[in-house]
C-alpha cells in the first residue's frame, strides 16, 4: 500500500535538481573578469534585472506555501477512531493489499 501526502512528485522534482558544481578558481576568476568587461561595454540605460525560476522552483515553493493536511477531516477521523465508530471494510482492504502485490 502506498501513501500519499498530497505534495505529489516533490521527491522526484527534488531527485531532479541538482546542486550546482564548484568551478576551478582560474575559472571563476575568469568568469568573473568577463562579466566585469560586459558590464562596462553596456551601458546603464541597456540593462535590466529579470528573473528565470525552473518549473522544479515553481513547483517546490508552492508547495512550501502551506499545508495540504484538511484538518476538518483529520479531525472528523479522529473522534470516529476514538469514539470506535470507524470501520474500515475489510474487502477493500484486502483488495488493496493483493493489488499491491501484483504490481
């Protein structure tokens, strides 16, 4: 049986995103000296800030905005489970844990 949290394929999305590499310091150095020239080739009028976010970034803070838990529900579930009036079928039950063994 499987269970879900409502976030969906965060785990994948985060297996996905991959740290970025460290550069060599000749590099860095010289990347940073290149964009120090580009920088005074343009002029202050030409340049604008701007922002690219990946889908996995969308993705991960939208799911970092708030809880998916329905807590009326949960709580619903919970004074049936204290009060002994849940019942859980036990067709679907064993129906669910033979699906899962076949897959």
């Amino acid at each position: 049986m499987s269970y879900t949290n409502g976030i969906g394929n965060l785990q994948q999305v985060l297996s996905s995103v991959t740290p970025a590499t460290t550069q060599p310091a000749s590099q860095a150095t010289e990347s940073v000296n290149a964009s120090k020239q580009h920088k005074t080739a343009t002029s202050p009028a030409e340049q604008a800030d701007h922002t690219n976010l990946s889908s996995a970034g969308g993705m991960i803070a939208h799911a970092l905005e708030g809880s998916d838990v329905r807590m009326e529900k949960v709580g619903a579930l919970q004074q049936a489970i204290a009060s002994g009036t849940y019942n859980v079928s036990s067709s679907d039950v064993a129906g669910k844990m033979i699906d899962s063994l076949l897959k």
